[in-house]
C-alpha cells in the first residue's frame, strides 16, 4: 500500500474514532461493473456478518452499487474491510 493510502486509512480510523461509538452500525457503499462475480465478491466479503445488502444497477446497466449495512467492532475492522474489498477489479469505495 502505497504511503498516500496509507494516510487516508490513518485519517478515516481517526475520525471513525471520534464520532461513533463502537460497536456501531456502518454504511460502506461501494460501485462496482456490472458483473455477477464481482457483486458476489463484494457480497461474500460480508458473508455471515449480519449484513443487509443493497443492489441498484445503473440506468445504462454498466455499473452497479452495492450498499451494506452491517454492525463493525471497530474503526480497524471498518477500515480492513475496505482493504479486502479493495482487491476487487473495478471497484469504487464512496
């Protein structure tokens, strides 16, 4: 990971750590190309935590975004779920 993101990550965990209390319930949203096995990675991502997931396909049909609701322990576990899903072609964090 290059030092850029890095900083980003230190900066989103601080801030998650000054205003929520933890365990909370976090928000990730996430757009990702029209691909079955790419929306089926994000979703295994957070498979069997509880989470409930919304799909939205974009007007053209080229995109879709993702939305998971799910309960996180900590900004670290916030923060190492973008990590994992980072991973996935294509795939933009909001």
């Amino acid at each position: 990971m290059d030092k850029r993101t890095e900083e980003f990550y230190e900066r989103l965990k601080e801030e998650l750590r000054t205003t929520s209390e933890w365990p909370t319930l976090y928000l990730y949203k996430f757009i990702v190309p029209t691909d079955a096995t790419k929306i089926l990675a994000v979703e295994d991502a957070f498979n069997n935590m509880g989470a409930v997931i919304h799909t939205t396909q974009s007007r053209t049909g080229k995109f879709t975004s993702v939305s998971v609701n799910v309960s996180m322990l900590s900004p670290e576990h916030v923060v190492a779920k973008y990590q994992e899903v980072s991973t996935i072609e294509g795939i933009i964090s909001l």
